[in-house]
C-alpha cells in the first residue's frame, strides 16, 4: 500500500508498506487517499486506488487478470467506487457524488494517427462513401482534410513528422462519434475481441482514480504537465502520444488531460 501525498503539485504515491499475503484484516490506515498495488505469479499487477475517511472501514475484493486478459497496451480498471463530479471550475460539471463502476480495460494511450490510417485505408479508395465520412475534417460536418495519394486513397496531409509528413505516433483527432465507433468495430473483428467507446464514468474513473482530483496528477493544474498551447515556450505544436509523462492517472493511463477532446460512449 502506498499513501498519495502531494508533492510539487503533483500526487505521489509514497510510504509504501508492504502488507503481507491476501486476506489481509484490520489494517489500520490514517485517512486520506492511498493506492494498493496486487500483485501474483501470472498475472498483471493490479493498482486499486482507496480514498478512507475518518472513521471509516472498507472491505476490498479484487479481481486479478493475467497479462492474456488484459491485452498488450490495456489497463485494467478494477470495480469499486470513486468521486465523481464536483468540479465548480469546470462549465456544466456534475455535482460531487461517490459513484460505484463495475471492472473494465481501457488503453493506455489515444489513438494514434498510424492507428487510423490503417483503418481509413482498410474502407477503400477516396471515392468510397465510407472512407470519406470517416476522414478527418477540420469541423464537424465539413470536408476532408487529408489528401489523396497516387493510389486514390487518403494519405497523411504534409506535417512536420519524419518526411515532412503528419507523425504516426501523434494522438488522432478531427473525427466524429460515428467514425470514432467505426473505428473500434474495425478494431475488434481485426483482433478478435470487443472494443468499444469507454462510458463517460468510466473515462472519468480512469482519469481521476478514487480521491476526487481535478487532475490526472492531483489537484494542481499546470500547462506543463499535459500537451496543450501553453505547455511550451514558442507556438503551439502536436507531440506524440505519451510526451508528458505526468499526465498519467493513478491507473497509469496516459494523456487524458492533455493532447486532444475524446469521444465517449453515448449513454441510451
């Protein structure tokens, strides 16, 4: 177990103390946030955030997956409770509520504009209704805004990547709802399990782990802890997925503070 205290804005896990071979009973804690971290021969270590208040007494079962289970570049979200909301800087945030989600896997970086790139080409030629609604547009609604190769299929715009192209390994944006939902039917029959939009409670969950922070490092912000325009001196430029390395959450899911807006899952 690990307490979270905050150090230079950002919340680290420290004091670690180990507590011995599952069950484990009356382990007194002081309040506040900590994390457990799980650990076992053949499987995926699991971090399971924990906020105790004062006076209060959990009783924690975790569900351990082996790495099979978990898929390369997944994390594993264990079920359990988490504080939701709250925000009254945020416009239109959710009052402060403790909110309770069942387990899930979500990755652990955006999609990556060679990720997509893949999947458009994978729906044809540019004159291929489907791989027009699914190319990025600069707003919704509008056109394209890749160009088109020799081959008659969408290609990277000209960038500032390697070969004077858009880099492969940036976070991808400029699509909608329904490509981004396209793209993970086309990612779950090229793989052979189901993926899908995270719900927005689970987005949040995976952001912000168990205490309530406003961030995925704490309570803090600071322009150089996450891609944005002011996280570097000069004019504002896209950087590849994972850059920051503080823009972690205590799941230790990347970039979901910075980088670009991601779609979830409608709820119906």
């Amino acid at each position: 177990i690990y307490r979270f205290v905050e150090r230079n804005r950002v919340k680290r896990a420290t004091e670690p103390r180990l507590l011995g071979r599952t069950p484990v009973k009356d382990v007194p804690v002081s309040m506040g946030s900590y994390l457990l971290v799980l650990r076992r021969d053949g499987y995926r270590d699991t971090r399971f955030p924990l906020l105790m208040s004062r006076g209060e007494t959990r009783r924690v079962k975790v569900r351990l997956l082996t790495d099979e289970q978990v898929g390369e570049g997944m994390v594993y979200v264990p079920a359990g409770s988490f504080v939701m909301g709250g925000d009254v800087l945020a416009p239109g945030s959710l009052s402060r509520t403790l909110k309770q989600v069942d387990d899930f896997l979500i990755s652990r970086f955006p999609v990556s504009v060679g990720e997509y790139l893949a999947f458009l080409r994978s729906l044809g030629t540019a004159d291929s209704e489907d791989a027009a609604a699914a190319c990025p547009t600069s707003h919704v609604g509008g056109e394209p805004i890749w160009p088109v190769d020799s081959e008659g299929r969408f290609t990277l715009p000209v960038g500032d990547g390697p070969g004077g192209r858009l880099d492969l390994r940036r976070a991808m944006g400029g699509v909608d709802l329904a490509s981004a939902t396209a793209f993970a039917a086309w990612k779950s029959e090229k793989a052979g399990v189901t993926y899908r939009l995270p719900t927005e409670v689970e987005w949040e969950k995976a952001c912000r782990g168990a205490d309530g922070r406003f961030f995925p490092w704490g309570d803090r912000f600071d322009p150089t802890f996450c891609k944005m325009r002011l996280s570097r001196a000069g004019p504002p430029r896209p950087e590849p997925i994972g850059t920051f390395t503080l823009d972690a959450s205590p799941y230790d899911v990347r970039d979901l503070s910075g980088t670009c807006r991601e779609w979830t899952r409608p709820i119906t």
